[in-house]
C-alpha cells in the first residue's frame, strides 16, 4: 500500500535594498527563516476554514440556512487559494475568519535542525531542508533560497499532507481546551 503525498511549493521574493553579494543566501539566515515560516502560516490558512466550518456545522449554529455550509465552503475554499478571505466583506464568513484568526494564533512555529544540503554558487542559490515544528508536531520540509536582482526569491516545499492534517488537530486540541 502506497502513501500519496501533496506536493505544494510557495513561492515568495523578499525584496531587498542590500547589494547583490555574488553568494547563495543562507537557509539559516534570518530573513529566509522568516519567510520559510510565513509560507508555512500561509499553508495552515489554507486548511483551518473548512475545520471552522465543520465546527460551525457540528454546533448546528446555521441550522435554517441550508446553503451555508455549501456556500462558505466554497468560498473559504476559493478564497484562501486567493489569499482573500480574511478581507472580512462577507458577513456569512467572517465567523469562520474569526475562528481560523484565533487558531492561528495558537499556532507556534520554528525551523530546526537547519541543513544546507547543497549550494550552487554558479547561479548564487541554496538548497536547504529543516524540521518544520509546529506545536511540537514535526516534518522535514526542503527549501531554496536564491539571490536574484529584486532581492532574495525563496520557494518551499511541503509534501507531507498528512504532517498539516496532524497540526491541524494539535492546534484545534489546543484550542478548545481554552
């Protein structure tokens, strides 16, 4: 029996007013850090509305509408992918806004074990792995980290699904004991 994995890569630029230094950025460096896990919080937004969502549905709190669930599924679900439902327009989401916003708050995250597994001094790029640690629930995530005109250009990893799923349920374990 195989074990599918997801594979998703987030891209970022850090753009910077330091002058190219003709070396691969450090996966270690604190700006790539940072970044590394602003892409991770971005991962976890992705997946806590349709937990809030579920919670809202299990608590019967919409019982007469029977389009909400459909109708904020769809939209958590097309506008996280669009990095616009924390914009707070829609009234029957901003519940599930509010739930995700209180879940991540909770979420405590660091890069550990940091690894430079390969640098490619040629086209100034690091190729990187680290254990990502959110509350205490861990994975090997693979980063890079490029020096490119416009300032550092970073993609990351993320291909254990099962790992979101995972802090996704230590966080909402968290939470609710709250």
């Amino acid at each position: 029996m195989s074990i599918a994995k997801v594979v998703v890569i987030a891209v970022v630029v850090i753009f910077s007013s330091v002058n190219i230094s003709n070396a691969a950025p450090s996966g270690s460096d604190k700006n790539v850090v940072d970044t590394v896990l602003k892409l991770a919080t971005g991962e976890l937004e992705k997946m806590l509305p349709v937990r809030c969502i579920m919670e809202a549905r299990d608590q019967l709190k919409h019982k007469n509408d029977p389009y909400y669930y459909n109708d904020a599924m769809l939209r958590a679900s097309y506008d996280s992918t669009h990095g616009t439902y924390f914009d707070g327009t829609d009234p029957k989401i901003a519940e599930i806004t509010q739930c995700v916003l209180k879940k991540l708050a909770i979420a405590e995250m660091k890069l550990e074990y940091i690894r430079a597994d390969y640098i490619d001094d040629s086209i100034n790029k690091s190729f990187n792995s680290a254990q990502l640690n959110i509350n205490g629930v861990t994975t090997t995530i693979e980063y890079t980290a490029q020096e490119v005109p416009e300032g550092i250009y970073i993609e990351v990893l993320f291909s254990d699904r099962e790992f979101v799923d995972n802090v996704v349920e230590v966080i909402d374990q968290i939470y609710h004991k709250k």
